[in-house]
C-alpha cells in the first residue's frame, strides 16, 4: 500500500533519537510535516535541518504539562493542524530490582512513560477534536503484560499507557479521533544497549541482531497512521509477528 502523509502534520515525542527520529525522517518522506519535540534542542533542532522545511524543532519535556501544551500549539500555529501525535519519549534506566530501586529515579519513569503519555492526550484531543479529528499513536511494549525482573517502573508504566490508550479511544472515537498502540517488540537503540548493560532478565541475553530497526518501527507508525491501521484502533498493534511485519509492507 502506497502511504501518503502529504497535508498531515504530525508531532514526535521523544524525537531526539532512536525510534522519534526514525518516525520523523520516515513520516517526512511520505509528505507530512513533522514536529520534533525532545529535551535535547541540539540534536531536534539537527535533525530537522537535515529533514528541511517540512519539520520544526520544539524543545520539550513532556513530564511539563506546559510544554507538550506549548508543542502541540507551536505544531497547529506553523502548519495550520495537528494531525497526528506520536507519544513516543520513554525511558528505562536506571534498571534494578524493587529493593534496589531509586525512588527518585523511579518516580521519573512514571513522569515520563505515563504522565507524559496523558500530557500528549490532554493537550492533543481538544486540538484534534475542534478540527474533526485525528490520529494519537502510543508506543507500547509486551512489558504492558510482562513481569520482567528489574522493570517495575517500565513494566508499570506501559501496563497504564495501555489502559489509557484504551480508554482515550473509547472518549474520543466519536470525535473522530483514533488511539492506538504500537508494540514493536525489541528494537536496536540506545535502550537495548542499557538492558543489554544490565545483565537482568532474559531481554538482556538476547543478541543484538535479534533487534529490529527503529526504521521498521517509523514504517508502521506511518502504516497505523492511515485508514489501513484502523482495525487496531482502542488497542496495541504488536510488529512481533510475520502477519504484522507483512501488512506494514517490512516483508514479503
């Protein structure tokens, strides 16, 4: 299926790197303007020079309701809508047993992996609602129904992101706006690198090709963009398996 974003604009949390810049770069090559929101201005503000015209860089901690406020407006006011919402930023570290744990450190997972995720929502479905509609894409895990030792924050905070997904369908559906979820499985980025450092849990042994690309996980986001990735709608798309990997267009 030939994807074409042309008129769409879209806006990418977590932009910075990994899979945000993969979403970037790919939804800009299928026609959409791009917002690139992260905490890092230098590498957004590069990465969308090198995609051009078409994307702008937004400084954002979406841990700030005002800021991804502030992203969701700066998207509307330079290209006139915001059409598609990426909840895409996400953290990991530190990774440690529940005895061993940082509560600090713990409490900014959930900042940023849930509350971060519900800051996107709030700002995002007003926005889409006034327009007629919209398309928000939350980037999920199978750790939303895993135990996996040393990710209770991870665990627990993609467990909720999917309950909101669900929910934030079922309020908003006859708005015209679709939620749904990306699970990609595991994916070659600054993230496996810190599991693969941690040495718990079996995610951890797995060998670095057994990762798929952030690329692949920018195709389906472009995929589950279109009307092809409404069936998905109110729940998780998971790219683990042949058929997903097949729709998206990733194999033969």
């Amino acid at each position: 299926m030939a994807i074409d974003l042309t008129g769409k604009t879209a806006l990418i949390t977590g932009a910075s790197r990994g899979i945000g810049e993969a979403a970037a770069r790919i939804l800009a090559g299928y026609g959409a303007n791009v917002v690139l929101a992260a905490r890092s201005a230098n590498d957004i503000e590069r990465i969308a020079a090198e995609i051009g015209d078409k994307a702008l860089a937004v400084t954002c901690d979406v841990a700030r309701y005002s800021d991804v406020d502030n992203a969701v407006k700066k998207a509307a006011e330079h290209f006139g809508s915001l059409d598609i919402l990426v909840n895409n930023a996400g953290m990991i570290d530190p990774i440690a047993r529940i005895e061993d744990s940082d509560p600090e450190a713990w409490d900014l997972v959930v900042d940023i992996n849930l509350k971060g995720v519900y800051h996107g929502l709030r700002a995002a479905i007003p926005a889409m609602k006034k327009q007629g509609g919209g398309v928000i894409i939350n980037i999920s895990s199978g750790a939303a129904i895993a135990a996996l030792e040393g990710w209770s924050h991870y665990c627990a905070t993609k467990a909720a992101v999917l309950s909101l997904t669900k929910l934030a369908y079922r309020e908003s559906m006859a708005d015209n706006i679709r939620v749904v979820g990306l699970s990609p499985g595991t994916v070659a980025t600054d993230m496996q690198k810190s599991i693969k450092d941690s040495g718990i849990n079996p995610v951890s042994q797995l060998n670095w090709e057994s990762h798929i690309s952030a690329e692949w996980v920018g195709e389906a986001i472009a995929w589950l963009a279109t009307d092809a990735g409404r069936a998905h709608d109110g729940g998780d798309f998971s790219l683990k398996t042949e058929e997903a990997r097949r729709a998206v267009g990733l194999i033969a």
